[in-house]
C-alpha cells in the first residue's frame, strides 16, 4: 500500500482565508479606535480654544474695568452699530503697544449684527481700534449693580460698583461679574 506524503507544515487554503478575514477584523477594530480617539483630540482642542478665547474675553475686560478712575464714565445706551443696548465708557489707558491710544480713551463693547463682541476705542488723538473679542455670540446684555438699592439695575447709575456682562455663547449662558475700583478708598479702623 502506499500512502501519500502529507506536510504536516503546510498550510491550507481555508486557514489562509480565515487569518486573513480575523486580520482583516482586527484592523478594522484597530482603525476604529484611532479615528475615534482623532475626533476625541479634534473635540478637545476646539473645547480648549473656546475656553483660551473666554479666559482673554475677561482678562482683557478686566485689565480695563480695573483702570476706571474717578473721571471714567459708563453709560448704557442703545448705539446704531449694536444689536442690543452698548456699554459706553472711558478710562485711562497707561500702556499700550500703539502709542496714539494711551492715555484717556473712550470705549464702546457691545454685539453687532454679526453676531461679533466687539470693543471699539477711541483716543483724544482721533484714532480708533475695533477688536472684535468673540465670535458666534447669540445674546449680550450688560447690568450694573447699585449699592445703595443692593440690586442689579439695567439703566445708567450714579456710581455702580459691579458690572455684570450675560454673554450667551452656543446654547450656553455665562456671566461675568467685574468689580470697579472704588472712588473712596476703603478704610478699616486699626487697633494696635
């Protein structure tokens, strides 16, 4: 009898199949992964620009709220460029890169049509600056806080000591709340 030689290495056409079908299962599922883990990075870096533009929205209003002195002005008034009601004010600007803006300058912040935050400024020279802070703003409403009725108020006062901006940006209400400097220095007895 003769019997045939078999390989017991070798291997078959139906194993060959069947590694490359799991192979093919395994990249598949490897692929996956890696395009969720790149939508996952997308969605944090855009998260991260928001709250890096938010964080340079306030810092930059209030490195101006904190230059009010006792001449500074600040009126709530409906403006042609806005969408709302701007806030209108002037302050003492010290240092600036462009030279024709230190000094008193006066400031309007306020949405355009646009849907854009914009900070407009003037100086005693003529020359103006438009920044615009934020972009896709859908609602901005300013509020100034009286100390003497301890409540927020959306009409001009005397001598706020707060001012509250409502910003709603994508779906999202944020307020902000910035301290002015105050007229009078604050005193507290001492006892030795």
């Amino acid at each position: 009898m003769l019997f045939p030689i078999m390989r017991k290495n070798a291997l078959t056409l139906l194993e060959v199949v069947i590694a490359i079908a799991l192979l093919g299962f395994l990249l598949t599922g490897l692929f996956h992964c890696l395009q969720l883990g790149l939508k996952k990075s997308i969605t944090a870096k855009e998260l991260k620009q928001k709250v890096l533009q938010i964080e340079l929205f306030q810092e930059r209003i209030k490195n101006i709220f904190s230059h009010f002195n006792d001449n500074a002005e600040l009126l709530l008034e409906k403006h042609p460029d806005a969408k709302e009601r701007a806030l209108l004010f002037s302050y003492s600007q010290d240092i600036d890169p462009d030279f024709e803006m230190q000094g008193a300058v006066q400031s309007m912040l306020y949405l355009n049509r646009k849907k854009e935050l914009c900070l407009a400024t003037w100086s005693e020279s003529g020359q103006t600056r438009m920044e615009t802070l934020l972009e896709n703003i859908d609602d901005f409403k300013c509020s100034l806080f009286d100390a003497k009725k301890a409540q927020w108020m959306e009409e001009n006062e005397e001598e706020p000591v707060m001012i509250k901006i409502d910003l709603e940006w994508e779906g999202k209400k944020m307020p902000f709340v910035f301290f002015l400097p105050e007229s009078q220095p604050v005193t507290y007895p001492y006892s030795p």
